[in-house]
C-alpha cells in the first residue's frame, strides 16, 4: 500500500469528461463481443490476485477487519463471482425463446436478447468496500456495459487499491474510477447514464432515487437493514444464540443483512441468554478489546452514531456496553428492550448491538415485527418447520435464513436485493448480469410470409373478419 499514491479526490471538473469517456467507448460497440468482456473479466481477477497482500491490508486499515473475513466475504468472493461469471456467459448471453408460441409466430423467432444497458455508475459502500464495489462491477462488465466506480470515501484505503488494480487491469477507455464524497457524486449524478447501482443508506437512496427519476435512469437501491430475528419457543437456543451473535461479530455487525434485534418468546429467554453469554466467551475467549478477529467501527462520526443510540435506549445492557472512542472499539453488546418504539429497535445499528425484544407468543412477534418495519431487507426465523413457514408467510423482506443469521446473503449466486423500503432491484449470480442488461424484443418476418399476412391489412372485409 505504501507505493500507492494518497487517497485524494477526483476533481469535479474532470468528471464530465471521465463520463464522456466511458459513453464514448460503450458507443462504439467494442465491447459487446464475448472476447472483450471474457479479457476483461480474467484482466480483473489476476489484478485482485496480484494486489491481494494488498486487499488485506486495505481492509485492515480501513476497518480492521481479520485477513479471515477479509477473504472470504471481500476476496475469494469477488474472484469467485468472476470465475462464475466467465464459465456462464455464454450461455447468459444466449437469445432466450418466446415461451407458449403460436404455430403461426413460430417462423417470426420471437426472441429476448440480452443487451447491455450502456455506460453505469456504480456507487459503493464502505463495509464491505470491495465485493460491494466490484461485484456490480462485475456484472457490468459481464453485461457488456462500460462503468464509472464511485467507491466510498469511508474506506479510503479499500479505494486507493480499487482504483490502482482498476486503472492496472482494465481498459480505460471502458472503465473509470472517480474518487470523493458528496460534491463529486453529486456531480456524477448531474450526468445522464444508462443505470445507476447505488449501496448505501436509505436517505442517500432517495437524492439518487430523485435525481436518476429526473433523466428516466433506472436505478438500483441496495439499502438498508432494521432486520428482525424471531425465536420461538420451540428454537433451540443454543443454535439460535451461537448463530446470532456469529451475524454481530462479523465486521462488528457493520452488515446491511444482520439483524438489527431479536423477538424471542418470554419462555426461552432465560435459556437463550445463558447461551449467548456462553457463546460469547466461546468466540472472543480474552474479549473483544486487542482482538484480531474483531472489526474496529469504521470512523468516529459511526462511532458516535452508535455511542448515542446505545445510550439513548431505554433498555437494560445485559452483555458487553464497554467501548474506546480513540480505538473506535465497540463491543458486542446485549440489551434486553421492553417498548417496540425503543431506539435500538427503531433505527438500524449498523454496528454490534443486540437488543432483544421479549414477547407473549409467535402471533405478536409476527405483529412486532411488522410493525416495526414492514419490508426489512431479511429476517431470521428459529423455530419449527411450521413455525418458521408462518414466519415467512406473515411477513416481507428481501430475503430470509431460516435458522440462521443472514447465511442466504453468504451464497453468491443467489440472487440478493431488497423489497419496499430496503431496496429495488437485485443481483449476484445470473442477476448481476442480467441487472446490466436490457431484455429486447425481437422478432423477424420472413418475406415467405407476406402470402399469409395479408389478413392484417386493411380493407377489413367481412372474409377476413370471421370470428
Ligand atoms: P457510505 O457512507 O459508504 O455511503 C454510501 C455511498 O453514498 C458512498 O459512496 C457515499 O459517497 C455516497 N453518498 C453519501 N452521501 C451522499 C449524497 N448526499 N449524495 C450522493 N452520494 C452520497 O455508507 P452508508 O450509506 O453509511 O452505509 C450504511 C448503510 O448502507 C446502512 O443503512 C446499510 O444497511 C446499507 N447497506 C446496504 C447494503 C445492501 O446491499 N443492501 C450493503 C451495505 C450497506
């Protein structure tokens, strides 16, 4: 990292052109051929193989995040997406057949084809700063479409490396980094593009929303969580309490899909915190402060953040509530909320808390959590078959892991997005391709036809109107 250059920020006036660039080089078609992206794609992985003592060491400075989670949530992950990617394309890119045809349209082939939708933004987040960056990027590339990568300047480190393995690896006529905050986003968003890929939180969501809506740009919102966990009676709550706490540690909870609180019935709670403590001490056996494994919060501003929401609740710390400002540690805290309108279960944490919500029975932990957030972006039932399948057909979200903490989000293939207010659109897998693409229609009338189609022009006589 030392032989990179500083994190600076892009200069506004620049932007237009690195724009005009991209749309420049989408406009000529050249990367359309399955030979260009394929190039592009394999340029891109032996640049993050190249840079990988890099990567982990970005990611350590940044959040302080273990080389372990490091490689399999940033790392392998995005390598992986881009093996699937090149193995699958082909195939991808294949017209896809109009299903039931009448015989009639049969020689008219009507056809989807999948082209890319142009030059993308793509606006990433600072948590997970690689995979939230590169696998949209991926799936541009993959897509055919040519992109501009606008990384989060909350991790600046994570971005310097982006931008160096980017500019190294890939053409640049196609593919630009723009580096900033909100000046230079702003003046991204003032240029018209052919989607924009946005992660980040909800309010930021809406000005994209606002400003794409003004030149009709599609857009995608990866947004944020407020997710609920629901226990049950029947749970076991041991696997509840291990696999929950699991979805706090990892990157100290800064995780869009980890629950923001857990609803537990009254009658396991008492054996669910015993477990959670015993799972505690289990996982970070010397504590969190000095812990390799565990996650620093990313800055002081989130810090701060969540410092005030802790203290705000009107709730009981049962676990943990010890914090540092000047090492930015944050440890994983357990508190047990009485009222649904608590702040801990109102706002998203985006960090380690764990408020938990005791409730009489599964008909008003449905009721909690509908109630709390409506459309969150997953939930995590624990309990029976029949009690997890009520679960899911009582409430939304924009994904689920039944017995477990946000495992769903570990699959890269599956497709991943939120619903309502979490989000609007989707990708990862076959979806990250198709998110850049545009479905077209496609028909083709063979002249042998005109014989036949001479039903549809006019005179309308009554020989050819017979019903
Ligand atoms: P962040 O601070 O990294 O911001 C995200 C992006 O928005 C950055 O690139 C930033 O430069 C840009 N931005 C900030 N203010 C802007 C403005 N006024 N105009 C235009 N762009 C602006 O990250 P964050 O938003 O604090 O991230 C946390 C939130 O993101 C949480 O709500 C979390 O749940 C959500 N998130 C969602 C997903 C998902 O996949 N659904 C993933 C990660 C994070």
């Amino acid at each position: 990292m030392d032989d990179l250059p500083p994190f600076t920020h892009t200069s506004v006036d620049s932007i237009p052109a690195v724009h005009a660039r991209v749309t420049a080089k989408f406009h000529s078609h050249t990367t359309r051929p399955i030979e260009y992206r394929l190039k592009q794609l394999r340029a891109l992985y032996w640049g993050i193989k190249d840079e990988e003592p890099a990567l982990y060491e970005a990611l350590k400075l940044d959040l302080g995040k273990s080389s372990y989670e490091s490689y399999l949530a940033e790392i392998s992950w995005v390598l992986n997406d881009i093996i699937f990617m090149s193995k699958n394309l082909e195939r991808f890119m294949k017209d896809e057949k109009a299903e039931d045809t009448a015989l009639t349209n049969l020689p008219l082939r009507p056809r989807i084809r999948k082209d890319p939708l142009g030059a993308v933004l793509v606006i990433g987040a600072y948590n997970f700063p690689i995979q939230l960056s590169l696998g949209p990027l991926i799936g541009a590339i993959s897509a055919g479409c040519t992109a501009v990568l606008k990384p989060s300047e909350n991790a600046p480190n994570a971005a310097r490396i982006m931008q160096h393995i980017i500019s190294n690896s890939l053409d640049p006529e196609g593919y630009q980094v723009v580096q900033g905050a909100i000046p230079e986003t702003t003046a991204l968003l003032a240029l018209k593009w052919d989607k924009i890929f946005y992660t980040g939180n909800a309010a930021v969501g809406t000005i994209i929303a606002k400003k794409a809506a003004e030149t009709l740009t599609p857009v995608v919102l990866e947004l944020g969580g407020r997710n609920p966990a629901i226990v049950t009676k029947n749970a076991d709550p041991r696997l509840a309490a291990r696999r929950l706490l699991w979805a706090k540690l990892h990157n100290a909870g800064q995780v869009c899909v980890s629950q923001n609180y857990i609803i537990i019935d009254r009658q396991i709670l008492g054996a669910f915190l015993l477990q959670i403590e015993a799972a505690l001490k289990e996982f970070q056996p010397k504590g969190a402060e000095g812990n390799s494994d565990y996650s620093k919060i990313i800055n002081e501003r989130q810090w701060l953040r969540l410092k005030k929401m802790l203290d705000s609740t009107r709730g009981k710390v049962l676990l943990g509530g010890k914090t540092d400002q000047a090492s930015l540690l944050f440890e994983t805290t357990v508190v047990q909320v009485n009222d649904h309108d608590d702040p801990l279960l109102t706002d998203e944490s985006f960090g380690p808390l764990i408020p938990i919500l005791p409730v009489d029975d599964l008909d008003a932990a449905i009721r909690a959590a509908n109630e709390i957030h409506a459309t969150p972006l997953g939930i995590y039932p624990f309990g029976t078959k029949a009690e997890t399948d009520k679960i899911l057909n009582q409430t939304r979200s924009g994904g689920a892991s039944v017995n477990d903490g946000f495992f769903h989000a570990s699959i890269p293939t599956l497709e991943f997005g939120g619903v309502g207010d979490s989000g609007t659109g989707s990708y990862r897998g076959r979806a990250s391709f198709e998110c850049f693409s545009h479905r077209r229609a496609v028909t083709t009338t063979p002249g042998w036809m005109e014989g036949l189609l001479s039903v549809r022009y006019p005179p309308y006589t009554d020989a050819k109107f017979k019903r």
